[in-house]
C-alpha cells in the first residue's frame, strides 16, 4: 500500500537549511580552532638558523659579572682580546667574527614565518641538539670548543709572529694508554724520536706507529726531561664509505700554549660558543702585536676554524653569517676556502667575499685590502 503523499512546507526546507548552515559553522569553526591550536602550540621538530651576533675582535664585549641586590645580572665592559705584559701595537676599523643564531621550540605558525622570510633556514632539530643531549649538554659542548677555539687561536698567531710556545698535556684519559705515564701539563719534545712542536705533529708520530706498539716520549716534567714509555691503544671505526678504520691512541689532549711567562693573553667573546672564531681571534692577535693595522681601517668580518699550524677550516652557517655582517657594515667577509661554493650562492650586495685557507693567506689578503690591491676572492 502506497503511503500517502504529503508535501514539504517551506517552514520545513528552512529549518533543514539553517540546520545545515549550522552544522558547517560549528564543525568549520571546530576545525579553525584546531588548526589555529596546532599552528601555535604544537612544536614542530625543526630549529630556525639565522643571522646571529657579530663582535669585534678588536673592540670590547659586555659579559656578565654577579648578581646586583635585587637579583638582576651585573655587566661589565672589558676587551674581547686583552694582551698584557707586552708592548702591542694601536689598532682601527673592524675584524669582525660572526655566528648563526639557533632559534628552537618552533610552533607551526613560527617555522613558516621563518621559512618565508627568506633570512632564515629550517633544519632538523637532531641536527643541533643530538638525541640523548639536553640543551645543557650542548651549551656545554659549544663553550668548550669555544675555549678549544680561543686556545688554537694563540697558539696559531704566536708561531706565525715566532713567539715562543710549547706543546703541552692539557688533559689525560682516564681510560687511554697514557694513564699513569703522562701527566697534564707535561711539555711534550720528541715522540718515538721524532721533534714535534705542534698537534699536528704529534699526532702523526703516534699514528706512524702501530697499536700495540712501545713508544718513547721525550717529555719536559716541572723542569726536568724524562722519556717516558707508552703501549700505544687504538681506536676502531668507519670512514665515510662504511670502510672499517683503525686508529693508533695515545689517550690525551694535546694543547699548543704560550710560553712567554712575562706575556698574558685573556680572551672574551660573550655567550657565544662553537669553534668558528679561531680564524678572527688569531688576526686580532696578530693585528695587536705587528706593526701597522690589517683592516686599513676597514670593517672587515669573517669566519674559519684554525688549527695551531694556521690551517683554516670550513664551518656552517656561511651565508647566514654573511648577512649578519653585512647588515653592521661589513665590506669584506673572510670566507674559508672550503666555504667559498656555498657562500656563492647567496651574496649580500656590498660584500666581497676574499678567500683564505691559512692564517699567513688571510694576512697577506688583509695587506691587498688595505692597500686597495687585488685579493683572492671566492669564485664560480
């Protein structure tokens, strides 16, 4: 049997609609608010890098210093390379060492703020803070190849001005085969035979040996020469192919330091950490104790690692740091010679970029500078 027909009042069609709109509004709404909730709060696991701090080597640098009455951080000014004991030499313009800035704990909404502003960049988080790390492991971390950094520096500029140094013990594994031999602050002459003056040095005379091996050390102990003998250990592991690798270990730090007891070195960079310094530290250095100045007055900025030898080494970041300097001023950006393909790829107007690989290149690059004469520059 057929249901009777029975027609659908306008008062009906209006309800359903209204009904209708409501539910859209109300699950569109729902939606909004999640969305503007995860966009906010939700971290995503990236970390922004960024233009960073930028400091004179050649000027000063507020650190912190106590705590006033009420609990606010006390400041005061000192100089970021301070020598004492010596004559140095007056200094002008800008050497200038940069850092990228780290910005973590990014909600949606700030990684893509960030990405499209085009000044920064995203990059895993894991990449800056390791798993297994906390934040205070890594801070820890970035101070000490800071003062690792401060250390090379002097020891670079030093033997590149024929000051007198020495290769010392700054530190002995608990565990390593030096362990009750070697003793920190022991000056290290000779090892296997072999004079070594520099890190570099001693660490290729311990690797030409085999592990297992008996190997004499002519040592310098409070004054008095001994030669001391170690069973050189090793260290397994994988080169960049997954190849298996193995390593001769003596199980110590080696530091080359300043010997000159009537010259002191303090250094002073602020919160930054890292080993990215080294190279402009070193120039300040050489800067302060040489006739003349290097910057010709300029504002000149830079970045490089830097071993005791003067070998200047890549490191991260370079184009952020390049618009950083650019931004206070810099004309001229030091750019490790490793760096140069990157740094290309995003040059700030106003900016020449020189290239350096070593600490005596980047002195006679900073000379052309200053004497308007032709320097190496970064090129495609």
């Amino acid at each position: 049997m057929v249901p009777p027909y029975r027609p659908i009042t306008l008062a009906q069609v209006n309800a359903s609609v209204g009904y209708r709109r409501i539910l859209t509004l109300v699950v569109s709404a729902v939606l909004l608010g999640l969305f503007v909730y995860l966009g906010n709060f939700v971290q995503v696991p990236y970390v922004a890098m960024g233009p960073g701090l930028t400091v004179n080597t050649l000027g000063t640098v507020q650190i912190e210093d106590g705590k006033s009455p009420d609990g606010t951080p006390k400041e005061r000014t000192v100089p970021v390379v301070d020598i004492a004991g010596v004559p140095t030499d007056p200094v002008n313009g800008h050497l200038n060492l940069t850092t990228v800035s780290v910005t973590d704990g990014l909600s949606l909404f700030d990684a893509v703020s960030r990405w499209a502003s085009r000044s920064y960049s995203l990059v895993p988080r894991e990449s800056q803070y390791p798993p297994g790390k906390s934040n205070d492991d890594v801070r820890q971390q970035n101070a000490a190849q800071m003062s690792g950094s401060e250390l090379t520096a002097q020891a670079a500029a030093l033997r590149q001005l024929h000051r007198p140094t020495r290769l010392i013990i700054a530190s002995v594994g608990s565990d390593g085969p030096a362990n009750g031999v070697l003793r920190k602050d022991d000056e290290v002459r000779a090892v296997g035979g072999v004079p070594v003056a520099t890190v570099e040095q001693m660490q290729q005379a311990v690797r030409s040996h085999q592990p297992g091996q008996r190997v004499d050390l002519d040592v310098v102990r409070a004054g008095t020469p001994l030669r001391l003998a170690v069973t050189l250990g090793k260290v397994e592991g994988t080169d960049r192919t997954g190849s298996a690798t193995t390593t001769t270990y003596l199980g110590v730090t080696p530091a080359v330091v300043n010997a000159d007891p009537a010259m002191k070195i303090t250094m002073n960079v602020g919160n930054i950490g890292g080993p990215s310094a080294g190279l402009m530290l070193s120039l300040a250095l050489v800067d302060m104790l040489t006739p003349g100045s290097l910057t010709g007055g300029k504002f000149i900025a830079g970045t490089g690692t830097i071993t005791d030898e003067g070998t200047v080494g890549p490191i991260g970041g370079i184009t952020h740091k390049m618009d950083g300097a650019r931004e206070k001023g810099a004309t001229v950006f030091l750019v490790p010679a490793d760096n140069c393909r990157e740094a290309l790829t995003d040059v700030p107007r106003g900016l020449t970029l020189v290239k350096v690989d070593t600490l005596p290149g980047a002195i006679d690059a900073l000379n052309s500078v200053a004497a308007g004469r032709p320097a190496p520059t970064c090129t495609r």
